[in-house]
C-alpha cells in the first residue's frame, strides 16, 4: 500500500475549501447530505466472495447518507454534479464498515497528487478573483483519464431521485470467501425501484430540495431498496487505479439487499459527527493497492477536525 505525503493531504482539504467557500461546520465537498438509517441483509452468494461479518444473512442495522458532491450546502438539488451514496454497516463492538460511491464510474484524477494539482487548477487567480481557463485546459491536455470522467459526467443526467439511480464504489477491494478463495472487486449499489432522471430544466425549475423531498415522500410509502452487487476483478485489470474501468461482461455477484427505512431526526448533528472511511474494513475484506485509499482516510480525518470545530 503506497501512502501520499501528509503535506499533500492537508492541501487537498484546504485547496477544497477554498474552492468550497467559507461553510463553517460544514465538509469542503459533499456538504448538502441527507443522512438516513436502514438494515441490510446479506445474500445466500455473498459467503462466496467475503466471509465478512455483515454478509451472511442477518439483519444489520445501517447509517446512509445521500449526498451532492457540491461544496456549497444551499446549492440547489437540479444543478448537474455527482450525487453519493455512502452506508455504514454497524458491526458488533462498536465497529463499522463503510462504502462510499458515486453515481458514476471511476474519479477524476488516478493520484492524489494529480488530484490535489487538478484542484490547483481550478482555484481563482489572485488578480482576477476568477480562475484561469489555460491552467484546467493545461492540465487536461496532460491528463486524458481526468478529460475522459469529466466528460462521462457531463453526460450524466440530473436523478429523479436519490433513490433511483445506480452508485459505484471508486475503489477495489480483496475480499475472502469462507473457503479462503480470495478476488479483488469493486462495489455497486442498484435501486430496486429501476433508475429516473431529468432533463436540465425540469430540474431547475423544481425546488431547491426536491431530492429530499422526494426521499421523504417516498419512505412515507415503504422502504426505499437497493441490492449491493460485487463486479469482479478479470486477470489483468487494474485494482489500483480509480479511472481504469473494467469491461461491462465482468462478472456480477449479489451481496445483499439495503433497505433505507427514514430519515435521521437528528441529521443536523449527524451531519458534524459522521465520517464515512472507506479503510473501515472488516475481516474478509482489505484494502487494494490504491494510493487514494489512505489518503482520503486521512483528508477526512482533517477535515472532520475542522468541523467539529465549526471552521
């Protein structure tokens, strides 16, 4: 496991919040969220991939939140951006195991170093207060898997609803099954109730919170489903790497089904306290070689400290 160094950490969450604006108490990205409670269940395949404790089948209480990749909490829900899902599976002993997704394959830069420079370059010129184009398009040129996410994502539609569109797990992890058979795998969560989207306008035009609003409307009806599906390694994809992609005909194995059940009553305390990791593990299941796992591990440790102190 390769580590960045912390001096590279600290400046990814400080370049974020000055992108983010002054928000005190607030995450520099991600900081519009909806945090919810659930249970999973494991399914009868899942011991096939991972002996972890949450899999076999019981019921597991859960900790969700739905989120805007926005750093502006007040940001309006039609603007086109990554929408996350991220779920934390209460383990006995008081510990947990974290997935974070996005609703869109792979991440903008493969390195956190070369993230925290695409960042840089977005950040306003000091003598204009704006940024400036030449130094994204510079560093686009020179990085063609940065060019390529952004254009996957500029073609991604607005959802309908928190509750229907697919996430994907940037990351791969090594997962053991019961029998020792061991394979690297990324993580995907698929709505049960199919995915919904809209048009740029017709989201702009409905109110700033409609994506909560929706969410509440729907759980008044029942349980708001997903099924966390496994897409398996094949011989010779890279676990490494956030922007590689791996073919469409790699296998899919079904882990279990998460039931969102309501939304959190204290969710403005939640929002400060939470941290989603996703280096929470649990035996069964270990990290890849990724250098962005640990590195997000401890941005968010950074920035869990700034706002816990209201900064």
């Amino acid at each position: 496991m390769s580590t960045t160094a912390p001096t590279v950490v600290a400046q990814l969450v400080e370049t974020m919040r000055a992108l983010a604006g002054p928000h005190p108490g607030f995450r520099p990205v991600h900081a519009k969220g909806l945090v919810c409670a659930g249970t999973f269940r494991g399914a009868a395949q899942a011991r096939s991939v991972s002996r972890a404790w949450h899999l076999p089948g019981q019921p597991v209480p859960t900790v969700i939140r739905f989120s805007n990749s926005s750093g502006n909490p007040d940001v309006h829900d039609g603007v086109a951006n990554a929408r996350a899902l991220a779920v934390k599976f209460q383990l006995p002993e008081g510990k947990h195991a974290d997935i974070l997704a996005l609703a869109i394959e792979g991440f903008p830069a493969r390195t956190p170093e070369a993230f925290l420079e695409f960042l840089q370059a977005q950040l306003p010129d000091p003598a204009t207060g704006k940024p400036a184009p030449e130094a994204l398009s510079r560093f686009l040129d020179a990085h063609a898997d940065t060019r390529a996410f952004l254009e996957r994502l500029a073609q991604k539609p607005v959802p309908a609803s928190y509750g229907q569109t697919s996430y994907y797990a940037e990351h791969a992890f090594l997962f053991t099954a019961a029998d020792g058979t061991r394979r690297f795998g990324r993580y995907r969560w698929i709505p049960e109730a199919g995915e919904a989207f809209l048009s740029p306008d017709s989201a702009s035009q409905r109110s700033a919170n409609f994506l909560r609003e929706e969410l509440e409307n729907r759980l008044h009806k029942g349980p708001v489903v997903f099924r966390l599906l496994l897409q398996v390694a094949g011989e010779g994809d890279a676990t490494d790497d956030v922007n590689a992609l791996w073919p469409a005909d790699r296998p899919l194995v079904e882990l279990g089904r998460l039931e969102v059940t309501g939304i959190s009553p204290t969710g403005a305390a939640d929002e400060r306290r939470l941290v989603f990791d996703p280096t929470n593990l649990t035996d069964g299941i270990e990290l890849s070689g990724d250098p962005f796992l640990l590195a997000r591990s401890a941005a968010y440790s950074i920035s869990y400290d700034h706002r816990s102190k209201g900064e």
